[in-house]
C-alpha cells in the first residue's frame, strides 16, 4: 500500500441541474477516519461515488484533490451501502473478486484469513443466496480490506449487523485500516462518535465540522467522551430543517 493522503472535496453537489449540497468544504486527514452525517438526499452517496471515480449523473463543482496530487484512480475501494456480491460466485469468489479483475493471482490465503476474521469461517464456498443479509455485508467487509488500498469510502458499511456483530466489525475495520485515510458515511452517531477522527453533518446548506473525542479510535462504547459526543451528534441531527 502506498502512503494514505490527505483529501478535499470543495464546490457545489449537483445532481441533473439541482444543487444537493451548497458550498462543501470537506478536508480529510491522511491516515484517519472522516465521517460524514446527514439526512438521506443531501448526497453523501453520491460523493462516496466520486471519490470512487464510479459513473454518477452528478458533479463536485470544485473538485476532489488529494494532498501528494495524484490521481485517485486506482487508489480508491468502495464499500457501497449494498454488498454487491455476484450470486454465481461463492463467498470466497466474492473476496477474490478484485484481484481477479485486474488478471493477477489471487491471495486465497489472506481471503481466507479475512473470511475468519469476520466471523465466516466454514462459509467459503456458500454463496450469497444462502447467507443472511448481515453474512453478506460481512463478505463485502472482507472484500473490502482484501483490496487494501489507501483509501476506503464506506457507505453505511455496518448497517445490516446486530449490535455485538456491529462493534466488533467497527473494531476490526479501525484495526485492520489503520493509516488508511477513511472516509465513513454513516447515520448512526454512535458509530461516527467511535470511529471518527473528523466528522461533518452535511445538510444543503453545506457541510458543518463536528467536534469528536480527542481519544485514539475505535474508541470504547461505554467511554464517557464517546457517550458525551454521541448526544451532540443526536442533537446536530435533530436540529436540521424536517427532522422528526
């Protein structure tokens, strides 16, 4: 993996000519996680497509920049808010799937390795339609850090697990991305209150920083600072236009 660099996404979200978000101005440290919060509609996804270099009927109109000034192309994985799994392949297959596109020979080993890490040992040769909906996302999960690259967008990566599950593949992630630059979008401010190193609660209005806990993460989820931080998130998301 090659060094993580820092980001930043400035200009308007447009999407077929109707401004999503006004006047973003996004940095994210190299190295850690940024988290982004808002309503749905407001285009986190959207940029979690950008930043990927996927095709998107929308437009950054400012840019996305990285802080060595490189290219993203080919730096960048995506773990989309749906697994995304090709229900012909198996679970391993699926992991695999990355280094079998570009042509080269796949790390059966790590992968499997990876499969156990999540909590899927046994289930390599299942395929998707025979695992439940939070198996699946911990295969995408998988799939995820098999690619390490160094830099990860991930769209509502833990949202289909059970709560002991969702913890543990949080603490997981953090250990296995670290000194990756991470860019997390997520409705749960508990999730961002534990992960984060930067966060912004984007509305159409633009995108407004968070405070976050100074402690290293994953941070604990009985830590008061973590508990504390999570209220504010609640109270930031409460207060925008419409919400309930």
């Amino acid at each position: 993996m090659s060094e993580a660099p820092a980001l930043r996404l400035s200009g308007d979200l447009v999407l077929e000519g109707r401004v999503l978000c006004r006047d973003l101005e996004l940095a994210c440290p190299a190295g850690v996680w940024t988290v982004l919060l808002g309503p749905s509609g407001v285009g986190k996804s959207t940029l979690a497509r950008l930043l990927a270099g996927l095709p998107c009927p929308a437009d950054l109109r400012g840019g996305i920049t990285a802080s060595d000034g490189a290219p993203l192309a080919g730096r960048v994985t995506l773990m989309a808010q749906t697994d995304q799994l090709l229900p012909w392949a198996d679970a391993l297959a699926n992991v695999t799937l990355g280094a079998r596109l570009r042509g080269t020979r796949p790390d059966r080993a790590r992968a499997m390795a990876l499969l156990h890490e999540v909590g899927l040992a046994g289930a390599e040769r299942q395929r998707p339609a025979t695992l439940s909906g939070g198996q699946r996302q911990r295969v995408a999960l998988a799939r995820t850090l098999m690619e390490d690259h160094a830099i990860v967008v991930m769209d509502e990566p833990f949202s289909a697990l059970d709560a002991a599950t969702r913890a543990a593949m949080q603490d997981l992630a953090a250990r296995m991305l670290t000194g990756r630059t991470v860019v997390l979008i997520t409705h749960d401010p508990l999730e961002a209150a534990r992960l984060a190193t930067r966060g912004y609660l984007m509305s159409t209005g633009g995108a407004m920083p968070l405070v976050l806990p100074a402690e290293p993460a994953p941070r604990a989820l009985s830590d008061p600072a973590t508990l504390s931080a999570q209220a504010a998130l609640y109270r930031h998301l409460l207060a925008l236009p419409g919400a309930a």
